[in-house]
C-alpha cells in the first residue's frame, strides 16, 4: 500500500535553493522524499505564471542519463525514481533576474495520479568558493578521488599522513556510511570476558569487543565480568522497543490542538496501515500526543526488527502525516514539522526514560557476600548506602544515570559494533538500584531505558565493525535483542567494578597504575 501525498507534503519534492540559470535557460531540481514512484508523464513548468511546455524540458536523472521530457510521455513508460534519487529539470527559457520567483511542475506519477508541486525559489550570485574538497560525480570511492582528497588534506595542512591513508577493505562498501572518505581512525580494541549472559535471547558465554583509548576501561569491565561469572552471570530482559518520530501540526488555538488530538486518537487503525505501508519491518505500535499551546505533538512509537530504526520510522510517519493532513477535516493546520525536537533524537531527555527510546532493558545480578569482599574489598552495605548517597549526588546536579559510568561501556561497544556512537546521548541514561538481601548478598540492577542498538544497517555491515558482531554471535535476522542483552550485561559489569573501585577507595591507584600514558 502507498500512501497519498498531501499538497503540503508535496512542496517538501522540491529541492530549494537549486534554482538557477544555465547557459542553455534555466534548471532546478526535485528529490523524492515519498515513495519510490514511476513519473509516467511531465505536464509542463510554470515559471512566474509562464507556462514551459514538454517540449521545452529536459530531466537529468544522474550518471550521465539527460533525455528530452517528450521521451517519457511518447510511450507512456515513463521512468522510475526511486526514494532519495533526485531529478533536475532542464528549461530551454530565457534566464531568470535575481530574486524570488514561483516554480511549478505539473506530472503524472503512478500510482497517485495527477500531482502539482508549487513552490517558491530564488536566484542569488553567491560568491565561489575557495579550497573545495576534491570529489567525483563519477565515483567518489575510486583510488584517484580518494587520493585526491588525501594529498589535499597534506598540501592544505602541510603535514604527511602516513596511517590514515591505511586500511584494509574495498571503500565502496562505505557508500551510505561516509562522505568525502579520505581514511580511517584506528581505534584501539580490547578484549573483555567472556560474560555469562543468562537472557531470553542471549545465553551463553560472550566475549566482548571494547574500542577505546581510555586507559583502565577494559580491565576495570573485565573485573566486573570476572565477579558477575563467579556468582552465576548477569540476568537480562528486554522489556520494552520502541523507536520514534515526533511531529508537530500547528493550529490557531489551543481548541484547535485539542479536537486534533482526539481525532487522531480515533482514527489509529486508519493511520496505522498507511504509516507501515513505507517498510516490511516498521509497526506502528501507538501514538502519544502531548499538547502545549496551540500546538499538538505527535509522538509515533514504532518496532523496527534488527535496525536502529530512525529513518525507517521518518519515512513511515511522513506517510502517515501525509494521509492525516489529506483527511483531516476539523480546524485548519497552520503549518507541519516532520520532527518538533520531540522525539529527542541524540539528545539525552527525561521522556525517553519514561516513555522507552529504542530497547528498554534490565540486567540484574546477585553478587554473593563472599566474592564481593574477597575481589572487590567492600562490602554489600558499603555499596547500597554508596548508592544512596550517590542518588542524592545524581537528584541535585539533575544527571540522567544515577550510576557510575554506564556510558563507557555502551561507547566502547558501540564503536566495536558500528553503531551511531552519538546515540549514546540516549542510550547512557540508566536507573542503579541496589539492596542488600536477606541472605546479606548485594542485589545489583540497572534498566537502561533507551538503548538504541542495531544489527543490521547503518554501520554494523562495514569490515570490522561486522567481525566484531559475529565475535558476539550476533549477525543475522533477529539478534538484536540478543545484542541488546549482552551490552546491559557488560553496563551492570562496569557499574560493580567502579563503584566498588570508589567506595574501597581504589579508583584514583588503578588510573595510576594502568591508565597513564605519560
């Protein structure tokens, strides 16, 4: 199923600020942000209220691939464009004046039919710039544009690279993970474990790759994972998934805002299928809306297998949007955003850690009396009051983890693993909470309440951020709940280790005795 594209979503087809003048007339270009399509016929252009007619038009699909407007609607085939591919038309026209002008393109796209997109551009002389990063249109992953931009980066530093010029995988494969490559940052990567795991997806015996260059880091988890191991290993449970896009829609009042939202609360099974018409994966699960003003934010809170999620949920809630600003009949929007900042992509938030952001997990473990003070040299009171007084610390200075370090984990693997390190915004949030037991063993627990962890897309495909992944076993459909089981292992492991190091008053010896490099 294909949703259909509202007039408002329409305008965001065209690229703005790609009008200009060409030595032939004048182009511009559009982007498909929708669906993939088949434009079975170019109508015409209208600039300024003059009509372009086909004849007239020409549309560069890329790679060389510039054919007269009059070839697609010959035999009524037309040409696919798929979703993110741009298409520039060509208008045999006089030249435009500087300033602000009408632009529209009236065409047939199957299967919505008839579509007009209208929108306003400007022609501006922008002044060239200087020192441009070499690139090619043809291939930019080649040997010659890569060491183009390598000797650039030399001759405009005056310094010779000799190990970021190294690296051992085809620079193709990089295509949707890295613009302008020019290297590679080795980063160090540690061995921690093996982590005895009892999950509901990840059970065994796992050995964790860390990639840091933080002195003290891995040998601090490694002590954490010995101690967890010695009293049966760390239970963990993914108990919520949920990946978002936060949209707003804008009204004249307060009234306005308010009837939206009951609307949209109505209508979830009709906006449900055309939000997961875009993806075999993405399933809206439901719809939070929070009003504030004139303004309704909609929260849509989506599964997304074994991806991260974030543009696979973009692209499914602009769907949904779209149906909604075609079908909504109560008081006029105003105006749309795709995202209101709501969703808190990369940003740290109070409402991911209510509301869960990505997976929802809870590793917990009981550290017997014995081992605790024989390797750790503290005991189960020194820790839980520790954590007490550690709370407090936490509640004043308005801190998102009330733990130790739980980010020093998740970055290390998160780098290992090839995941988009600057989720860890999000995914170092945690709740700490210990107790001594009857028995007098310690209860240790941590919820990590929007870990966002992939293993499939992004960067877990590249050369050995993957062999990292199939050292935890954890490559292939539906593993990434495994995935996200051993990383809130591996977290509670850090947390022991470093409070322990602080309540016995080992922390600042251990820096000092593995962590200097000076």
């Amino acid at each position: 199923m294909l949703f259909t594209p509202s007039p408002m979503l329409l305008k965001l087809l065209y690229t703005r600020g790609s009008l200009h003048n060409t030595p032939e007339g004048v182009a511009f270009s559009i982007k498909n942000r929708l669906d993939t399509v088949r434009i079975t016929r170019v109508e015409a252009v209208v600039l300024d209220g003059n009509r372009i007619g086909v004849e007239q038009i020409a549309l560069d699909l890329g790679e060389g691939d510039v054919r007269p407007a009059t070839t697609f609607n010959a035999d009524g085939a037309g040409f696919t464009l798929p979703v993110g591919q741009s298409a520039t038309f060509h208008l045999a026209t006089e030249h435009l004046p500087e300033g602000l002008h009408t632009v529209q393109v009236q065409f047939s796209a199957d299967p919505f039919g008839d579509l007009t997109v209208e929108v306003e551009d400007s022609i501006a002389n922008l002044p060239a710039q200087g020192n441009k990063i070499p690139r090619s249109e043809e291939d930019d992953y080649s040997e010659a544009a890569i060491q183009a931009r390598q000797r650039f980066a030399e001759e405009f530093s005056g310094q010779e690279f000799k190990h970021l010029k190294n690296y051992s995988f085809d620079a193709h494969d990089l295509q949707g993970n890295c613009e302008h490559f020019t290297g590679v940052a080795q980063i160090p990567v540690g061995l921690a474990g093996p982590l005895h795991v009892n999950g509901e997806h990840a059970q065994g015996d796992f050995l964790i790759p860390m990639a840091t260059t933080e002195g003290t880091l891995v040998a601090s988890y490694n002590r954490g994972i010995q101690v967890l191991n010695m009293c049966g290993g760390v239970k963990c449970t993914v108990i919520g998934d949920a990946m978002q896009r936060a949209p707003v829609f804008v009204f004249d009042d307060a009234r306005g805002a308010r009837d939206f939202g009951r609307w949209v609360e109505e209508e979830i099974d009709k906006i449900r299928p055309e939000a997961e018409s875009t993806s075999r994966i993405a399933k809206l699960q439901y719809i939070d809306t929070y009003l504030a003003n004139k303004f309704a934010y909609l929260r849509f809170n989506f599964s997304t297998g074994d991806a991260a999620g974030q543009n696979m949920v973009g692209r499914a809630t602009f769907a949904a949007c779209s149906w909604i600003l075609e079908h909504y009949k109560g008081a006029l929007i105003r105006h749309f955003y795709l995202e209101s900042n709501f969703a808190t992509d990369k940003k740290a938030s109070q409402i991911n850690v209510m509301r869960t952001r990505g997976k929802r997990v809870v590793a917990e473990a009981v550290i017997k009396r014995d081992v605790l003070q024989q390797r750790m040299r503290v005991t189960p009171e020194q820790l839980a009051y520790h954590g007490q007084v550690s709370n407090v610390g936490a509640f004043l200075s308005g801190a998102n983890n009330n733990g130790a370090h739980s980010a020093n984990g998740i970055t290390a693997m998160f780098i290992a693993t090839g995941q988009d390190v600057a989720n860890v915004s999000e995914s170092s949030a945690g709740v700490l909470y210990s107790e001594v037991t009857k028995e007098g063993d310690l209860y240790l627990s941590i919820t990590i309440p929007s870990l966002i962890v992939a293993t499939h897309g992004g960067g877990t495909g590249l050369a050995t951020q993957n062999e990292c992944l199939r050292m935890l076993g954890c490559v292939g459909r539906g593993t990434v709940n495994k995935f996200a089981e051993i990383v809130a292992g591996v977290v509670l492991a850090g947390e022991l280790s470093l409070g322990s190091a602080i309540s016995s008053s080992d922390w600042v010896s251990s820096h000092e005795q593995y962590g200097r490099n000076r």
